[in-house]
C-alpha cells in the first residue's frame, strides 16, 4: 500500500467523522459498512460518559469534529509531502503508550505510525480505550492492508523497534527507565498558557474562553496560565468567560471547583472568581481543574525571554502579538497535522528509524 492509498484511507475516515458533530449525528451514506460503523461509533458515543465521566456527549463530538476537519485528503497530502518515505522501506513496530485525558489524545500517533508505513503496538489508557480499536476496525474493514498493522495489548509490551509514550512526569521517569534502550519519544506534563495585553476584544476573549474550558482544562492545549500587564481589568476577562458558566452545572467539574476553593479559603490564598472559574495569582504552569493561574508581566520582550527558558513545560501560546510562534485565540484544541505535541516530529522521528 503506497502512500496516496493510505492519505486516501485516513482522508475516508475524516469523512466519516463528519457524521458526528456538535449540531447532530447524521448519516450520510447508506452503505452496508457505514451503516455498521456508524451505529458502533453512535452507540459508543452515547455511552462513552459511562466509562470515562469527562468524556461528555459534546466533548466527544468536539473531538471528532476536529479530527474531521484535520483528516482532508489536502491536509494529509500537505503534511506529508515534506518528507521522503522512500528512504524508509521496511516496516518497523512502534508500540504507543497512550494517555486518556481527553477523548482521542493518542490519535495523532496512532495516524502518524500507520500513515509512515509502519505497524502499531497499542497500549492504551484505562481512560480512553473504547473508540480506537473501533477506528481500527473501521480502517481494516475499508482496506484489508491494514488488518496486520494494528495491534492493540493490555499486558507487557514486546517485539518492537521504537516507542512513543505520553504520560505524566512520574510515568515518563517509569518510561526512560524501561524503555531507554529503544528509540522513543517520551512525552512529559506540559500545559498552554496566553498572553494578554488588555487590548484584547471581547470576541477574542470569548474564543479564549474555548482554549480554557473545552474538555474542563484537562488537554496538555488547555489554556491553564495567564500572563498579564499590571493593572490588568479583570472585568473584561469575566465578562467573557459568562457564556461558559452553565460548565458549573456538571457534577465532576463543580466538585472540583468546591474542593479547590475551600483548599484556598483555608489556605488563606487571595483568588478572584465569578461563581464558575477562580483565578489564582501563582508562578506554576499546571493549575487544578476549575482554576486559572495568572501572573503579571513588565515587558512583552522579558517575558518572551522568560517563556522560551522555560519551553519545556510549555505546549502552546495562545497571544495575538505574534501569529507565527503564538497560537490564534479559540485555536489550541485545533492543531494541523503538522503540529507536534512538544514540537518533536514523529514522522521525522519514525522514518528516521
């Protein structure tokens, strides 16, 4: 199976993602496997609350959407154009070690492994391990190619030739050990900060208020940090931020956002909040769920100084100071193909093998 025949398999999938939006579930084709895949993926929709309480009806759409979005046979043919496969002719195993944070997280790498040529060692996350192997299926039954690719296991990985793992910095200690004979890509904690200047229009601060809440702040692209100008107006920000109050009305969400304001009541922390987010003035990157940390800036120069020394715990910036390093405000759970979580290239990483 050439390249354009698997740009072409992965571009039929996108299509069928299509199906699947925030505005409603419509089936488009009438054909025997799409008839069968679209109720699989259906029925896996409506449940996939029940095995995962972040995973809401509408954050799973959220992330089909995208994905469908992403997988055009344009973008696919843009994104691995730059690169030349044939130098790569036989096949390697990468086994995926994959997180469950949001709902298709280890896409990116399973799609990356598979659209290089090569076969993929699945290991999933407790969290997120129901709508992969659905995929898989679907991508087998389109193309039997594939049927030897995909390898999904619970138990000790074995017989591979390189890894991709995500975790958290603790897993990543567990990985370097485990792993550090092989090549791999081992990825760490890393979160999303933006930059604000007080200029901002409220319509961007709206589609800040995506970056922030959309899958309750737990992606790596979640906007968990503010930097801000001294003297900043805070009521513009809230002001904002009111069309997503109704998130307080979810369980899980507003339990945290309790616990997390009685912990800083009782901390004697100052933090400023509007019923439904909390804003707490601290120097660390990773806030807790229902909380944004801020901290206040003197020079946009000292702190672009400050951010690029500290890069390694940063996954994007959300500013509209520079469009070329900095991500547009609304965009961070939007990526191309061709943005690489911690800026490692996987497919420069895979065919390099």
């Amino acid at each position: 199976m050439n390249l354009e025949q698997r740009i072409n398999a992965f571009a039929k999938l996108g299509d069928f993602f299509g199906q699947f939006t925030t505005k409603g579930i419509v089936k488009k084709e009438t054909s025997e496997t799409n008839t069968l895949f679209f109720n699989a993926f259906k029925m896996q929709i409506e449940r996939a609350q029940e095995f995962n309480g972040w995973f809401t009806k509408d954050n799973v759409l959220k992330a089909l959407e995208s994905w469908n979005k992403a997988l055009t046979k344009e973008n696919l043919t843009t994104w691995t154009s730059k690169y030349n496969f044939k130098n790569s002719t036989e096949s390697k195993t990468i086994a995926i070690i994959m997180a469950g944070n949001i709902p298709l997280v280890g896409f990116h790498d399973f799609l990356s492994v598979l659209i290089s040529g090569n076969n993929a060692i699945i290991k999933q996350s407790s969290n997120d391990k129901h709508f992969l192997p659905l995929i898989a299926k679907f991508l087998e039954s389109n193309n039997a190619y594939f049927k030897n690719k995909i390898t999904f296991t619970e138990g000790k990985l074995a017989n591979f030739d390189a890894v991709i793992a995500t975790g958290s910095n603790n897993t990543a200690r567990y990985f370097e050990h485990y792993f550090g004979k092989y090549p791999s890509i081992i990825r760490k904690n890393r979160n999303s900060v933006a930059i604000l200047t007080g200029n901002e229009t409220k319509e961007e601060l709206e589609a800040l208020g995506n970056d922030v809440f959309q899958y309750f702040g737990l992606g790596c692209r979640s906007v968990s940090k503010l930097f801000l100008p001294k003297n900043y107006n805070f009521d513009l920000l809230f002001n904002a931020f009111y069309k997503f109050k109704d998130i307080i009305n979810y369980k899980k969400y507003e339990n945290n956002y309790d616990y997390n304001k009685a912990v800083y009541i009782m901390s004697n922390f100052n933090i400023l909040e509007n019923g439904f987010v909390m804003l707490k003035e601290d120097k660390n990157y990773a806030s807790p769920i229902a909380t944004l940390f801020y901290e206040h800036y003197n020079t946009f120069e000292n702190l672009s100084e400050k951010l690029t020394k500290e890069s390694e715990e940063i996954q994007c910036i959300v500013s509209n100071e520079n469009v070329i390093n900095f991500v547009k405000f609304g965009k961070t759970q939007h990526p191309k193909l061709w943005n690489y979580a911690d800026n490692v290239d996987t497919i420069d990483f895979l065919i390099k093998l």
